[in-house]
C-alpha cells in the first residue's frame, strides 16, 4: 500500500494488479524516456511532485517531465493508464477512514473535489510507486534470463 498526498489530501494506492502491469508496462515503454527522470525524482526524493516551497522555478524544474509525459500520452493510452490505477485509488475522509474515488464500472470519478491536475497526479504516483519497482526486477532479470536461454539453446540446439 502507498500512500501520498496531492492537495493536501492523503491518499492510497493498493497497487496496480500484477498482471495488468504487464499491460500497463507495453504502454509506458514509447513513453520510457519521458517518464523516467519523474519516476527517479519522485523515488529518490519522497516529496510531493509540485511542493510550493520550491518557488515557481523549482515547481516548473519538477513538473516538465510530467508534463511531457502527459503531452506525450494518446487519449486510449491516457484511459487505459486511468482504469489501471484510479480504481485502485482511496482518499482519506475528514471523519476518517478511507472511500474509493474511482469507479472502473462508470468510469468516473466517485467523489467531489478532485481536479484534473489532482487525477494526472494521483495516477502518476500510482503508476511511479507500481512500474518502477516493476521495471528495475525487470532490468535485473534480464541479463540472467539470457544467459539461461542460451545455456538452454547450448543444450538443447
């Protein structure tokens, strides 16, 4: 479970399906170069993507990889990632506990008060603490992947 907060609101994410993040990772590869500066900045830091403390030039300094990514994203490839985390998604209530703001069924939002900015956000950080560690095992399997198929293909012509 990741929690974070965007807004001033906390959230948390229960984590993209593991086999859906396959899919999701098909579609964040054309998109690899964008995100991958965000997803360091926002693992290595732990801090709100957007903190106001940074003054204007930190603010933009943070948010341009985030906003190519989003200029980078096809609308299909945009909804796909959004059913993929949003539903996934609770917001802390004021009286306590937590409520879903997502509806994969309706395809909407469930609660009030979220902007736009808000849910490119949220799903960014759901998508960053979900499909980084995704994509560095991937990185570390790979090379001993290889090797085991070509020990295999050595054996088995």
């Amino acid at each position: 479970m990741h929690e974070f907060t965007v807004s001033g609101v906390a959230y948390r994410s229960a984590g993209i399906d593991p086999i859906a993040q396959g899919h999701v990772a098909r579609r964040l590869m054309p998109l690899a170069g964008a995100l991958a500066p965000s997803l360091k900045k926002l693992l290595q830091g732990g801090q709100p993507l957007l903190p106001s403390e940074q003054g204007l030039a930190g603010m933009i300094d943070r948010a341009m990889p985030m906003i190519d990514f989003v200029g980078m994203l096809t609308t299909e490839t945009h909804d796909f990632l959004l059913n993929a985390t949003l539903p996934k998604v609770e917001r802390a209530r004021a009286a306590g506990g937590w409520e879903r703001i997502y509806s994969d069924k309706r395809g909407g939002l469930t609660v009030e008060g979220i902007s736009g900015a808000d849910v490119i956000e949220i799903m960014f950080q759901a998508l960053a603490s979900d499909m980084a560690p995704f994509f560095l095992s991937l990185i570390e399997r790979m090379p001993a992947a290889a090797t085991r198929v070509q020990l295999v293909r050595q054996f088995h012509g």
